[in-house]
C-alpha cells in the first residue's frame, strides 16, 4: 500500500503481461483489495485477490516469483 504510483511506474516492464496477486493477512483484511484497485487505477487488468493470506498461499505451495 506504501509503494507509489512512480514506484510502481518504474517496475512497468517486469509487471506487464503478469498476472498480479494481491493479498493481505487472511480473512478480515482489506488492504489487499485496496491495492488492487490502485493497480486497476493504474492501467493493469490481470489482477487476482487472494483473500486468503499470505500464509494460506504458502500452504497449498502456490507458486512465487521474485
């Protein structure tokens, strides 16, 4: 949620063509939706929310990209 719009400008070229997840600490947290939108608002469509947590995704070995 920190990150800026020039922040998030300058990752363009790795972020295009990705589907972007979005997720937040489990059931009751709303950040993660927050985050989709701002990402929405910025011109991205292939956004997921996980609603979930982060700890869930790890669970089921979801995969991860760095």
């Amino acid at each position: 949620m920190d990150t800026t719009p020039e922040q998030i400008k300058n990752l363009e070229n790795i972020l295009k063509d990705k589907i972007l997840v979005t997720y937040c600490n489990g059931i009751g947290c709303y950040l993660s939706d927050k985050v989709a939108y701002k990402l929405f608002d910025m011109g991205y469509r292939n956004i997921v929310i996980f609603f979930s947590g982060w700890n869930k995704w790890n669970e089921h070995n979801l995969p991860i990209e760095k």
